[in-house]
C-alpha cells in the first residue's frame, strides 16, 4: 500500500477500536489482535493505566471489565488527524465526544482524545502504541479544570433528569423537556440561558412553545401543568 492508502487504513482501524472498545463490540482479547507483535504500550487514563507491553494491557483490561469498572459508552462526533512520521508509521490522532447511554443512568459525557502509532508491515497494519486522556475540556481563562469538567458534568446530569421527569410526554423535543424541567425548579429565563449556553429570548420562545402545547395562557398555568404530569414509574 501507498503512504496515502496506509493513512487512510490506518485512521479506520483506529476509529474501528475506539468504537468497539467503548460500545463492547469485541473483547479486549479481539482488540489487541491488532497489536504489533514488535512492540505495544498503552497509556490509560491513569497511572495503573500504564501498559508497557501486550500482555500487561491485555491483563489489566480484563481485570477491570470483570470488575465492571469499564461502563458501556458510545462515541460519536468522531474526528481523525493522520500523519506519517517514518517509512512505515503513521501517528493517528482522535478527538471524539463519549457518553453512557441515557438507559444505564450512569452520569459520563466527556470530550476524549486519543493517539495511536501504526506500523505497517506488507498489507497488514499493527497497533504499536495508545495514548488516551479524559477529560478534555476548554477551560476559561479564570477557570480552574475541575469546576470546567464539573459543570459540564451537572449540565449532562440536569439533562438526564429532565428527559425521566417528562419521559412520559414524548411528543416534546429534548430542548423542551430540559426547559421544562428548569423552569419547574424555579429558574429564571437567565438562568436557564446560562445553564443551556442560550440566550433569555430563545429560553422564552421554548416556553411560548410550551404553553402551546400544553393549551395554556401564562407561565403560572403552565408550571401546574407540568407539575401535574404523571410520572414513570421505577
């Protein structure tokens, strides 16, 4: 294969493991088939995370799934960067967006990033190297990364709540339910905006939208409306 085919090769196996290790898709036995018999690392996201050989990561994986440490997730939004950096290696890097399920009500939404050395040797291609580290937020200037990371966490969490309070209600979009949810605890227009990174004029468009769907005339009414909607069941 070409230096151009070995990139482009390389990036699909590389969105093909990151895919199938966060859904469960393969076993981690299946995953490091891909590992280069010359040499393979893993870098996780924390010190016992570190893997130096094949074996060590194989062990310690299988370890922690037994355990149930490693939840179910899935990634999307995906973004892959090639380059080569030799004759035959090619440094993959990953940006995607991964989450648990809303069904497993387990709170993880996070930005993860991830590089991987390929080798090429003939047709076929070997994992030599992951590198993987989350959470990776933009962090204010006068911000500091745990109250950045908590925040998006406490948004991802709000959301959750709200999709189960009005679960039962399935002809409101998302963005409603979430309103919705926060205007029956007692938040302002401004607040919510702030909270859903939108502006005080598109919160009160959703709940002009809201008191149509809901037959009412003010926001009063509409709160008790909410309030009034049967809840699912545990």
């Amino acid at each position: 294969m070409d230096n151009k085919d070995f990139r482009e090769k390389s990036a699909d196996v590389a969105k093909n493991f990151i895919h199938k290790w966060y859904d469960k898709s393969a076993t981690i036995k299946e995953l490091l088939d891909l590992a280069d018999p010359q040499g393979f690392s893993w870098i996780g996201y924390m010190a016992p995370g570190f893997n130096r050989t094949e074996a060590e990561a194989r062990d310690y994986y299988i370890k922690k799934q037994a355990r149930k440490e490693i939840p179910m997730m899935k990634a999307d939004g995906d973004r892959y960067d090639t380059q080569m950096i030799g004759e035959n290696a090619c440094l993959v890097l990953c940006e995607c967006h991964v989450y648990v399920p809303q069904e497993y009500k387990l709170v993880i939404s996070e930005v993860q990033r991830v590089t991987m050395l390929m080798r090429r040797d003939g047709e076929h291609i070997f994992i030599t190297h992951i590198h993987a580290s989350n959470p990776w937020f933009a962090v204010g200037k006068d911000e500091k990364f745990a109250i950045t990371a908590g925040r998006a966490n406490y948004e991802y969490a709000r959301t959750l709540l709200a999709m189960e309070r009005f679960k039962t209600d399935v002809d409101l979009t998302r963005r409603q339910k979430q309103i919705l949810s926060e205007l029956c605890d007692g938040k302002t227009y401004k607040e919510i905006g702030e909270t859903l990174d939108i502006s005080p004029r598109t919160v009160r468009y959703h709940v002009e939208e809201l008191m149509h769907h809901f037959h009412v005339e003010n926001r009063s009414q509409l709160l008790a409306r909410a309030r009034s909607q049967p809840r699912s069941k545990k």
